[in-house]
C-alpha cells in the first residue's frame, strides 16, 4: 500500500509541475504574439518582465526548477513503470493500445529541453550577461530588434518550428492526462479534454507563426 501511494504521489506532482508549465507556457505565447502585433507593447512587457525583481528572483528560478523536476520525475516514471510492465514488448500492438504521443512522452520531452536549452542560449544567457556582467545601460527598446535577428537563420527557425510541434505532441497526451492522474473524472471532463486538445495544438501552432513571421519579415 505504501509503494501504490509513493506511486500516485509521483504521479500527482508530475501532473501539478506539467499544469504549471502549462500555465508558463500560455503567459509566454501572450507576450511573444504580440511582436507581430505591436512591436512596442514587446518591448514594454518584455522590459518589465526581465527587471520586475519579483519575476528574476522567485518566479524564474521556480520555473526552472519545475523544468527540471518535471524532466526528471518523467525519467523516473518511466524507468518504474518500463520496470513493472508485465507483457513484452513483442506482443505490444502500438497504435491498438495507445497513441505515438503517449507511447513517446520521454523522447518528445528530452526534444523540448534540449530546445529549452538553446532558448536559453539564445535569449536568457545573453540577458543575464547584458544586465550582469557587461553593466550595459537599459534599453527598453533593444528586445524587439534582438528577436528579430534571431529568427534570421533558416536552420535556427527550422529547429524551433519542430520543437514545437513536438511540444504540440507532448500537450496532446500529457496535459489531458495531468487531470486524469489527479482523479479529475467527472462530467466536465470531456469539455476539459477537447479544451486540452485545442491548447495542445494552437499554443504551439501561434508559437510557430511567431518564428515563421518574425524569419520571413526581417527588419533592414
């Protein structure tokens, strides 16, 4: 009895770090969309989120630490429940019994961290060097031109592109599945699950006409 309730425990907090990146996630789209909408309000909100003390000093590193977490608990959920399958893997029927998505959460996974990693190259390390270590005057105007010039590369944009359509395949089963392992069974759960389904695929969809728009539409 013991083991099952560390086994739903894991579950259950795996399930609670997913949603908060999800909510991350969403907070994230809202300020990127509106560099094709209103270069300025980027440049204002992307300001204060990356001088607001509150968002540098406690959310950011809770973010990071829910990115983390979340990796790792999936890592461990997998090897157990690899550990406790019961029927080989020759008699397994692959799309009979379940989908791509679900059967691939730890690769689509380890694809998005590594992308995460070169958003952090990209954007997080050189803000942390523009504020901390080179001491350059603040510029409240320099966030929308530097995101420009990131999507320059073909091959840098190709890369994001297919890391959010992964991102889009690991939503589709992971998000709907947080509520399951927390007992969410009710009769707003198939309103909740077409919910998740959309999220799945319009977040990471805006995500990708963000990168496609901001590559085809340069400034010079």
């Amino acid at each position: 009895m013991a083991i099952l309730s560390s086994s739903i425990a894991r579950k259950v907090a795996m399930a609670l770090s997913g949603l908060f990146l999800v909510l991350f996630l969403a907070q994230h789209f809202t300020i990127n969309i509106t560099s094709v909408i209103d270069p300025d309000t980027f440049n204002s909100w992307s300001h204060f989120m990356g001088h607001n003390i509150l968002v540098q000093f406690i959310l950011q590193p809770v973010l990071i630490f829910g990115v983390v977490f979340h990796f790792i608990m999936g890592i461990v959920l997998e090897i157990r429940n690899n550990n406790a399958r019961k029927i080989s893997y020759k008699s397994f029927k692959g799309n009979k019994n379940s989908t791509w998505a679900s059967r691939n959460m730890i690769i689509s996974g380890a694809v998005i961290l590594a992308f995460l990693g070169l958003h952090f190259y990209d954007f997080w390390f050189p803000e942390i060097m523009h504020k901390y270590i080179e001491s350059n005057p603040m510029d409240p105007t320099r966030y929308y031109p530097e995101l420009v010039h990131k999507f320059e590369s073909p091959v840098r944009t190709g890369l994001y592109c297919l890391a959010f359509v992964l991102l889009a395949l690991h939503l589709w089963h992971g998000f709907s599945s947080s509520f399951q392992s927390m007992g969410w069974n009710n009769k707003y759960s198939k309103g909740l699950r077409a919910f998740t389904q959309f999220y799945a695929i319009f977040i990471p969809l805006g995500f990708i006409f963000i990168a496609l728009y901001l590559h085809f539409n340069q400034i010079h």
